[in-house]
C-alpha cells in the first residue's frame, strides 16, 4: 500500500512513476531512485518494478486510511518488489513479490491524496525471510527500551523457535534482567502465527520465572502480552490485499525465519 501524494492519477507514465517514487519514500530510504515503470499509459503499464535492496525501512509507518468507494484501478503485466535486503532498526530482512497480470486500486483519502493498493494477481510468489540471530537482536532491542522505561536492565535474550505447522511456529525465549542488585531469568513462550497479508501475530504467550523479583517481572511482563497479541507485525512492504494467497508456509529452519506463499488462482 503506497501513498501517492496527489488528488488524481497523474495521466503521464513519467509524472506517475515520480509520484510512487515519493509514495516509497513514506517508509523506505535510500540514495538512489527506488521506483521503475515501463508502458505507454498509466491504466494498462507492462513493468512496475519497486527495488527496496539496500534501503533502511519502516514497516510501521502506516499510511492514512482510504475513503469507502469511488476506486478507480491500474494494471501491469508484471509487478516486482525486491528488498535484497532491507535494514529494520540495523537488522536485515529479505522479501520479494512477483506477480504477472497484476491490478492495482487506487482510492482517495480524506487528506486529498491517494492510496495505490494490490488488488489482483493473477499468479506469482511472495516470499520473507530474517536470520534468527537478527531476529533474537531486534527482539533485544525492543526488550531493553521497554524494560528501561520500568527500571529494569535486560543483560541477555535468547531466541529459539520450532516449527510446528504450515503457518506457525513455537517461540520461547529466555532473558536474563536485573534491576539494582536483585536478578531473575524469565522463561517466555507463544506461538508466532503468519496471516495472508504477510502480517505475524503473537498468541498463547506465558511467562514464568527464577530469581529474586522473578515474581514481579513476570507480571509486569504478562500484563502486557494482551497488547502484544493484539499487535500486528508486518513482515512485507506491502501488504497483499486482495490477491488469493495459496500454500502459505512458515518455516523457522537452518537458522532463518522464513514465509513464502503462491499468488492468484
């Protein structure tokens, strides 16, 4: 989903690869250009290619809401985004889509702007992967801003997951915290489950511990678990939208966290 920063399609091939150009750069950095388009009219293109590789991103940058009806759409006989990879807070992730005879909607927004969103595709691929020791240093990270903020150090995490089923799998984690002299290591565990827009979702997660304020770190931690679960975690650029995913696999193994999904009918 790319915001485009005008109130109406642009007409010229040009003009229009300049406005997604600017709607990438909503949550997507880097010096060189981004976006590439070939056809001759903007509602019927023959290549749409969008090359993240190299780019420092921010998934959470989410885009405003589009207006209720009134879509218009675009379509390309073939659709890439590459993301070779990309940088997530200094950690690496890879994903790519590729798709052929793919459709677009374009919709207005309140704030007279326009949101381009996948529609349609009528075959291809999306795949995601991130090592699991970049994943366990993200986790990390995020761990010792929101334990800061509580008084607590976070001296070590550790990750380890299993795969268990098509679309999940087992999380634990073991993080060894203190706060002024009095140390505890906490035991986390959940299931890590994967949606059709390519977004991950928390469930089952539990808390136990050992130490001296075991007992109150695990509280304060399964006190928050509520927003955790409820949280979506986007794994891709862009999200899929209306595109049929098919045999979605989550797999954490050879130390990857990786999902892939076949695309259209």
């Amino acid at each position: 989903m790319f915001v485009l920063a005008c109130a109406n399609l642009p007409a010229d091939v040009t003009e229009f690869e300049a406005a997604l150009e600017d709607g990438v750069r909503h949550f997507a950095q880097r010096p060189e250009k981004m976006v590439s388009i070939k056809g001759a009219t903007v509602e019927a293109l023959d290549e749409i290619t969008i090359d993240l590789s190299g780019a420092t991103v921010d998934l959470e940058a989410r885009p405003p809401q589009a207006k209720k009806g009134a879509a218009s759409s675009i379509t390309a006989r073939h659709f890439l985004l590459r993301a070779d990879p990309v940088r997530l807070r200094g950690r690496e992730l890879r994903s790519r889509i590729d798709g052929e005879e793919v459709a677009f909607a374009v919709s207005p927004t309140d704030d007279g702007k326009l949101i381009l969103a996948l529609k349609k595709v009528a075959r291809g691929q999306a795949e995601f992967s991130i090592s699991a020791a970049d994943l366990q240093q993200l986790l990390t990270e995020v761990a010792r801003e929101k334990a800061l903020a509580q008084g607590v150090t976070v001296d070590d995490l550790r990750l380890d997951l299993r795969t268990t089923e098509g679309r999940a799998v087992d999380v634990k984690i073991i993080v060894a915290a203190r706060k002024i002299v009095f140390r505890a290591t906490l035991n986390i565990t959940g299931t890590l489950t994967i949606d059709d827009e390519f977004v991950a979702h928390f469930s089952n997660l539990k808390c136990r511990g050992e130490g001296a304020i075991a007992a109150v770190a695990s509280a304060a931690i399964s006190s928050q678990f509520s927003k955790i679960e409820n949280k979506a975690f986007p794994l891709s650029a862009l999200p899929l939208g209306g595109a049929r995913v098919r045999n979605m696999e989550l797999r954490a193994e050879n130390g990857m966290l990786s999902a892939r999904a076949e695309l259209g009918s």
